[in-house]
C-alpha cells in the first residue's frame, strides 16, 4: 500500500499514520506492506517514522536527483 505523506507538518497526515498502525495485525495477515513516499528529507521522515514508532518503509523524493 503506498502512502503520500506530505511531512511532519502535516497534521492529516499524521491522523493517516496513525489510523494504519491501529490496522498493522490485518495488513499483515493480508501480506500487505506500508511504503511512505515523502518530500521531507530522508534523515527527517527517518528520525520521525522512529519516534511515531512507525513500521513503514518510507522513501524521500527530495533526495532524488530527478526531482
């Protein structure tokens, strides 16, 4: 399942998260995986996605050279 998160900043995005981690047991009986894709840089949405305690794969576009 591929997420667009806009950033830390964004409080609807935080919501979201956080409604998917409620349903964590039922993705993965599903064999379901979260994947992030976010602008914020990658060290930011990393040091986030740790304190949230978030078990999501998360990937930075902002990193990308073709963006």
């Amino acid at each position: 399942m591929l997420i667009n998160y806009l950033g830390a900043g964004c409080t609807h995005c935080v919501a979201q998260l956080n409604e998917f981690k409620k349903h964590t047991d039922k993705f993965q009986r599903l064999n379901a995986t979260i994947v992030a894709i976010s602008p914020d840089a990658e060290e930011k949405s990393a040091m986030f996605f740790t304190k949230k305690n978030f078990d999501y794969q998360v990937f930075s576009f902002s990193s990308d050279p073709l963006w």
